[in-house]
C-alpha cells in the first residue's frame, strides 16, 4: 500500500528561527510569487496536498496571548484568498486553507471553501480551527473571552461543540445546491431551478442559518475537512465532522495508542461512513541546520509533534516503521522553506518511490478521490 503525504506551509517554516536560515527569503514571504513556488515544488513531488496556516492574531511564542518577540516571523496573508490565488497555477495537488471558527461566521467560510473547489477543479480541502485567545475575541467585540484554563475541560468542549456546528452548517450549505440545479437554458430563460436550491434551517445554540448558499455545488459536492487533535476531545470534533485527522505522536508506539483512542471517539459520536483517515504530523529538518536555528533562536525547538532530523533515506525508514500503527498519511512540516520542501520532493519522494511505497504519478484530479472517498449526493437531493 502506497503512502499518502502532505505538506503544511507556514511562513519560512516551522524553526521560530528559520527565516534566518541559509536560503531562506524573508523579504518575499508576503508575496504570491514565494507562496506559488512552494506549492509548484510540491506539486513537482507529486504531494497529496499542501496545507496553508492561519489564525486571527500575530504568531506568538505563547499558545494564549500576544508575545514581546521581534526576532521571529509576525504577519501573514490570508490562507483562503492565497490558496484561491494559487488555484490557477497548479492542477493536480490539494489546497487545504485554515480558517478560525470560533469568530468567523460560517456561511462566509462556506462560500469561500466552495469557490476555492470552483477555482481549483475540485482539489480544496478546508481546515477548521478554534480559537480561545481574548486578543483574538477583541478583534471582533462581539463577547469576552477570559484566559482558557486548560483544565477547564467544561469550557474546552463548549468551543469544539461551538467549532462542530460550524463545521455541520457549512456542509449543508455545500449541499444546498443539488448537483443539477443550474438549468442555463436560454431559450427559456431559466438559469436555476429553485426548486433544487434548498434551506438548511440549521437552529443551534451558537447559530441559526437559514441559507441556502449562493455558491453552486462545487466540483467534489464536499470538499475535504481536516482537523487537528491532540486529544479526546479533537478526536471527537473531528469524528462528527471530518473527512482527515491529524494527530501529534512522538513514536510507533503513541502512534498506535492514538489511533485506538481516534477509533473510539468515532464510536462515541457514532460516526456513521467512512472511517476517519488519520495523518500523522512530523516536524522535518533534512538539511542539517537545526541546531545553528536553536542557537539563533535561544533555545532548542521544541514542537507538539515529533522533530525528525536527518537524511531522507532516515525519514522513510520512519514513515514505512510508523504506518504498522494503523496510520494512512503524513502531514510533514517543514523546518526551513523552502530546503526542506525540496529535500522531502527531491529526496524523500524518491526515496519512497524506490521502494514502491509512493505514486509516479496522480492518479486522480480530485483530492477526495485521492483517498478514496466517493462524491456524495447532496442530503438534500430529491429521490428519483
């Protein structure tokens, strides 16, 4: 069985540091150009997909608030609009954007995520996220958002169940539009037929939408959902709402154990369909400068995932040990861009390929055929 592999690109990597790394660019990293030769990289090693990161605040060195720092990378472009931009360049690989829930209404992330599956042919994916941070809340002065206790597991779960409606009412506005509801008939002057354009009527206690969408039913019906979790309770937001779930383990081992624990949040949620893919996420340096970044940086890096550092003869041993543990993929994070995505397509990818573990070539233009999940039928579609 062939591996599934994707990229996730954040800034001038995922070193705090790398920005000042030996080929970096921090002088063109808000420009389309960098971000397009990225993902054109990506593509060139026949990747999965790559996804772009977001948030409502500056990077911080702290998970809960703003931090003082002036020597790590601030600021980003818009991941929705960027992987939109990128649409157009590309056509094979899968465009996953992260967009914040938890202050974002999710009728504009609907439509937005529809069009990039528009613009793209049917390779968007979308990333959900939440966000707990006051400074994030003040953005927007809509309520008050205290410090998150992180043993406030009461608090924790209203913001998934808050993220799960979210997520639940921008599948049914990408339903809402049955797959034959534009007519584009001229000579009757009919454009749509209204009656396969349908209300969700979604009533929850963070939303009520009425819909539907004013974007048609896009190219794969559903684009991709993705989450990431590093616990029960992710585990369970992403069981009732995703298509991939990316997890943080540190060996085989924990990779194991977390997949039994994403087995039973399915079984908790009574998930119903396909079976979550579960996508291991791994912090890569394969250009040996690791160490010079945690002394620029002042200490050594230290990441939710595990940092792999070596060659990519290394990191296949360790992809090809990992995936016994029941894993489908993996997200790779790049230390240093853009190296370290040119050793993952130039090295890696080969090397994977030698032993008849990788594609030679895309076998399909949709990302959830990749997979292997089939286009599903609008809820909403009349029977025959």
């Amino acid at each position: 069985m062939t591996l599934h592999l994707a990229v996730a690109l954040d800034g001038a990597g995922w070193h705090p540091a790398a920005w000042r790394a030996e080929g970096a660019r921090p002088d063109r990293l808000f420009t389309a150009g960098y971000w397009a030769e990225l993902v054109v990289e990506a593509e060139r090693g026949l990747l999965d997909w790559v996804t772009f990161e977001d948030s409502l605040g500056l990077q911080s060195s702290r998970f809960d608030a703003p931090d003082d720092r002036l020597d790590q990378v601030r600021g980003r472009l818009d991941a929705v609009l960027l992987a939109a931009a990128l649409a157009p360049l590309t056509s094979r690989i899968g465009l996953i954007p992260t967009t914040i829930v938890t202050h974002t209404e999710p009728f504009h992330v609907a439509i937005g995520i529809a069009s990039l599956d528009h613009a793209s042919r049917g390779r968007a994916g979308w990333r959900p996220r939440l966000s707990a941070r006051p400074d994030e809340a003040a953005h927007f002065g809509r309520r008050e958002f205290p410090p998150l206790d992180v043993a406030d597991v009461a608090r924790i779960r209203r913001l998934f169940g808050e993220a799960a409606d979210a997520v639940e009412v921008v599948r049914r506005l990408w339903d809402s539009w049955e797959d034959d509801a534009e007519i584009r008939d001229a000579a009757t002057g009919r454009f749509i037929d209204r009656d396969r354009l349908h209300y969700i009527d979604f009533q929850g206690e963070w939303f009520d939408v009425k819909g539907p969408s004013i974007t048609p039913r896009s190219p794969q019906g559903q684009p991709l959902v993705t989450s990431l979790g590093h616990d029960v309770v992710p585990y369970e937001f992403a069981a009732r709402g995703s298509d991939v779930v990316y997890v943080t383990p540190q060996d085989k081992d924990d990779a194991r154990r977390i997949v039994g624990q994403v087995r039973e949040a399915e079984a908790t949620v009574g998930r119903t369909g396909p079976e979550l893919k579960i996508f291991a996420d791994l912090v890569v340096f394969l250009g040996g400068d690791k160490a010079r970044l945690d002394d620029l940086d002042g200490a050594a890096l230290v990441s939710d995932a595990h940092i792999f550092e070596g060659t990519p003869e290394g990191l296949a041993d360790l992809l090809v040990g990992w995936r016994d543990a029941g894993l489908d993929g993996y997200r790779l994070r790049p230390g240093v861009l853009p190296g370290d995505l040119s050793a993952i397509t130039q090295g890696l990818v080969p090397e994977l390929q030698a032993r008849g573990l990788f594609r030679k070539a895309y076998e399909t233009a949709d990302l959830r055929g990749r997979l292997g999940l089939a286009r599903p039928v609008s809820r909403y579609a009349r029977a025959s």
